[in-house]
C-alpha cells in the first residue's frame, strides 16, 4: 500500500510537471455579462496585446496567472477575471463584465457611467447602450474605478450616490422604468425626473430614505392614474412633490 500511495503521487507530480511544460494552444475566452453586450472576445485579445501579455504558444510554466487577472481587472468594462488551465492546452480566461446603469453628463459635458456595482466607468464608444441620463450641477470629473456607494454623504460627489440609489429605485419598478428617461440635479442639489411622455417636470426634492422616496412616487402613481382627467399627459407643466404628503400640479397656459 505504501509502494502503491508514492507510486501515485509520483504519477501525480510528473503529470503536473509534464503539463507545466506544454504550451498554450487556445486561448478560451469567456464572457458573463446580465446587461447589453459591452464588451467582446477581440477586446479581450486586444487588451491582453496592448500590455504585452502573448498567451498562446507560452508555456504553462511560463505564465503568471496572478498577474494576467490582474491586468484583466485594470480594464475598466472588467468586474471580475479568473484564469486557469483546463485539459492539456487550453487556458480559460473567464470574465464578468461590467454592466452600466446610468450615464452621466457633468457641467463640463464629460461622460461616463455607473455600473450595476455603483462603479464609475467610462463610455464605450464601440457599442451602443441606452441607459438613463443623469445631468445638471456636476461640477466634478469622473473617477473610473472609485464606487459612489461608498461616498461619506457629507462629500460634494454624493449626489452621485444619491442619483444612483434613485437610479435603482426606478429601475425596481416596470412602469417608473418605462417612464422617465432622465434624471436632473438642480443648483440647489435636489433631483427632479424627466418623463419621456407628456413634458412635465416631476420635482423630487430631498428624501431621508427608501421609504421616504417611496411614498412620493406612490403619490405621483395615484396622480397619473386618477388626477390627470380627460385632458391628459399635456395639461400639466409641473409636479411637484416636495411637500410632505402632497402633490402640488401647475398647469400649462391655455389649459
């Protein structure tokens, strides 16, 4: 039994040492990705080109998978990289890849966009993804890779989280999803949405939580179902539901 146990692990370590010594002969790219597609094997392969990683046709021995993962993960469409030998010479490089939420305009009109995660990224101009739109009083850069989630709320870009937080909200909802097409930050830092039907502005204000939110968009949803009256998505210019328990409607002229 005991000449039997050596003879295995021997086998064992020879077999790790035999495949440590084969090179890679196919690259096997994988992409997970729960949104619109953002990201492609090819940029993958471009990305690995451009920092001076050539896979194929290396030796098992030869590659630092610690270091290719991490490289990986500096892209910033890349959540999350894993990469391991699979048979005698494949080498899976498995991805998650960022799915944006919402894209921002700042005060300058610079780009970029929040991830599912809370994740600033910027915008991939190879592929098209509609998202909602944050604008207004931004006055501040994006920082790729820096989570608004974890903003101290007395720090000026946490209005970033806020909008996310609100972002998530109406994204929780079909028809608050349907709805608004944009979300605008005043000068005096309160929010206020953009429907895509009937032009009026929704004035949000400030809210303390969830459930705060909650209740103001309940009352926005009674308004659109019993408050519009005949006339329709066109009669109103405002909504305002900054008052606490209220709905105040300004008219349009003519109406």
């Amino acid at each position: 039994m005991v000449c039997f146990a050596t003879l295995f692990v021997w086998m064992l370590a020879y077999s790790s040492m035999q495949r440590g010594r084969q090179a890679v002969g196919h690259l096997n790219i994988r992409i997970e990705r729960d949104g619109p597609l953002y990201m492609q094997e090819q940029d993958v392969r471009d990305w690995l080109k451009q920092h001076g990683l050539r896979l194929e046709g290396r030796s098992f021995d030869e590659l630092n998978v610690s270091n290719i993962e991490q490289i990986l993960q500096q892209n910033p469409y890349v959540a999350e990289a894993q990469v391991y030998p699979v048979g005698d010479s494949v080498l899976n490089v498995d991805m998650r890849q960022r799915n944006p939420v919402l894209k921002v305009y700042n005060a300058q009109q610079v780009v970029f966009q929040i991830d599912e995660a809370g994740v600033e990224m910027p915008v991939n101009s190879k592929y098209a993804v509609r998202l909602r739109v944050l604008t207004g009083f931004l006055p501040f850069a994006p920082e790729y890779g820096l989570n608004v989630c974890e903003m101290a709320d007395t720090s000026e870009q946490a209005v970033l989280k806020q909008a996310f937080l609100l972002n998530d909200f109406l994204r929780e909802d079909p028809f608050w999803d349907a709805m608004f097409e944009q979300i605008y930050l005043t000068e005096n830092r309160e929010f206020e949405l953009v429907p895509k039907v009937g032009g009026q502005v929704v004035r949000l204000g400030h809210w303390e939580d969830k459930e705060d939110l909650r209740g103001k968009m309940e009352r926005l949803r009674l308004f659109y179902l019993y408050g519009m009256g005949d006339q329709g998505w066109e009669k109103y210019s405002v909504l305002d539901l900054r008052y606490e328990g209220q709905l105040v409607a300004t008219k349009r002229r003519g109406f």
